[in-house]
C-alpha cells in the first residue's frame, strides 16, 4: 500500500521537476530529490566528498525560495570553516541571484552575542587546551563530577555496536579497528564487552591478565593452548566471556 506521505512527494517532485533538473547544470538524482522536498524537523544527509551534498543543499534553497516564498533572510546556512561558507554563499548567489550569508558556527555564535548585547564581543586569546585541562583537572576533584565521568568512559566513550549488526566478520573486525577498543589499560580486545568487563575490573582495581595461557597445557592437533578471556591472580579464577549468534547459540571455535 503506497502511503500519503509517499504520493505526496511524488507529486512534490514531479511539480517541480524542472527545477531539480538543473542546479548548477546538472539534474539531481532521486535521493537529492527526496532530502530537499522532504519536510522533517530533522534531515540527516550522510554521503561521501564528491557526491554533491553542496549541491543538495543549493538546490534546497532554491527549493526553499521558489516554493514557500521565503525571503533571504529567513534562511540559516551554515558551514564549518569560512572557506566553505564563503564557497557556499557564492554558489547560492550564482544559482538564485539572491544574497544570502552562509557562515560559521562560530561567527553565528558571535552575532547571536553582538545581537543581544548590542556589540561585538572579544574573541578570548586562551590556550584551548590548557584551559580544557585545567577545568578537567579542577571538576575531577568532586565526587559528582567524576560519578558522571566514569559513566561517560565505560559506557559512551565508544560506539558500540553489536556483532550481530555486521554482514561479515571482516566488516565487525574493521569497526573495532576503526574505533579503537581498548582497555583502559591499553589492551586490544577482540569486543565491546570485553573491553567493558576488562575496564570495570580496572577501575574497582581487581587485577587480571588479559588472555593469559591456561596453566594446563590442553593444546590438540587441531586446537592451540587455551586462553580464558580473563584471569583474576589474586583469587584464582577465570573469566570467559563468549558471544551468541543470531540463532542464541555460541558459534564454532
């Protein structure tokens, strides 16, 4: 069943297919068509250099112009550097003849305070990092500030996904190279998991050795020594931790 919503934007493409067929020469594609036309508090557009996300959004400010009749400065463009937000305004200019200030965040953070106050503030001469560690330094002192802290490095400093999200075993290998996971001590581990239980061991300071050989030599012809995921000395236990599949079963070694 094809849904209002969808009838909706096709008709919204076909009016004004004329337009998206030609933004700085060239005719856009259907999915350049669909972030434009498409009317959401929030349009998340993810794609490579190269492949025209400028372009998009030129033609979304035409769009924009043409179809709701907005006036210049209606329109909020921003960027992240002033070499590409000056690129941008002169591209919008050039497409709509219309001027239309793209700027930084930084410079709109600036505005927004010249605004308000009514004068441009000074821009602060600080050593960023020097700053940021001293505040570090000074918040990490107090018991509320470090609670959150822990929080943040044992359970959002990293991306986690899980490894059932991955086609390939290659493709689960990439991310957990792409995004470091490692331990607080500098261990590589081979999951997200692992890394949770080698840092909660850490920071409650339980000692553990990370893959330590069996003290039993148990190696096979077809299977190398053993090695339990962890090894609590201290207390003389050891911990393994193994993954399920998308069947809730412990794959084959």
């Amino acid at each position: 069943m094809i849904s209002a919503k969808n009838t909706t934007r096709s008709r919204e493409k076909k009016r004004y297919d004329a337009l998206f067929a030609n933004i700085e020469g060239r005719s856009l594609d259907n999915q350049q068509r669909e972030c434009i036309i498409k009317d959401e508090i929030n349009n998340l557009v993810i794609a490579g250099a190269g492949s025209g996300k400028t372009t998009t959004i030129v033609g979304k400010v035409k769009y924009l112009l043409d179809r709701y009749s907005y006036q210049p400065n209606e329109l909020l463009v921003l960027s992240f550097t002033n070499a590409s937000a000056a690129e941008m305004s002169e591209r919008i200019k050039k497409e709509t003849g219309k001027d239309i200030d793209a700027m930084t965040f930084h410079k709109l953070g600036k505005e927004i305070i010249a605004q308000v106050e009514g004068k441009q503030p000074t821009v602060t001469n600080i050593d960023l990092t020097q700053f940021v560690e001293e505040q570090f330094s000074a918040l990490s002192k107090e018991q509320k500030y470090r609670d959150i802290m822990l929080t943040y490095f044992l359970s959002y400093y990293k991306l986690f996904h899980s490894p059932m999200e991955f086609v390939t075993e290659g493709e689960y290998c990439d991310y957990l190279q792409d995004n470091q996971i490692v331990t607080f001590k500098g261990e590589k581990v081979k999951s997200f998991e692992e890394m949770e239980i080698a840092n909660y061991l850490y920071i409650n300071k339980i000692d553990y050795a990370y893959e330590r050989p069996y003290k039993l030599d148990v190696a096979t012809k077809t299977h190398s020594q053993y090695k339990p995921d962890f090894y609590l000395p201290d207390y003389g236990i050891y911990l393994e931790h193994f993954g399920i599949d998308r069947n809730f079963e412990r794959p084959l070694e």
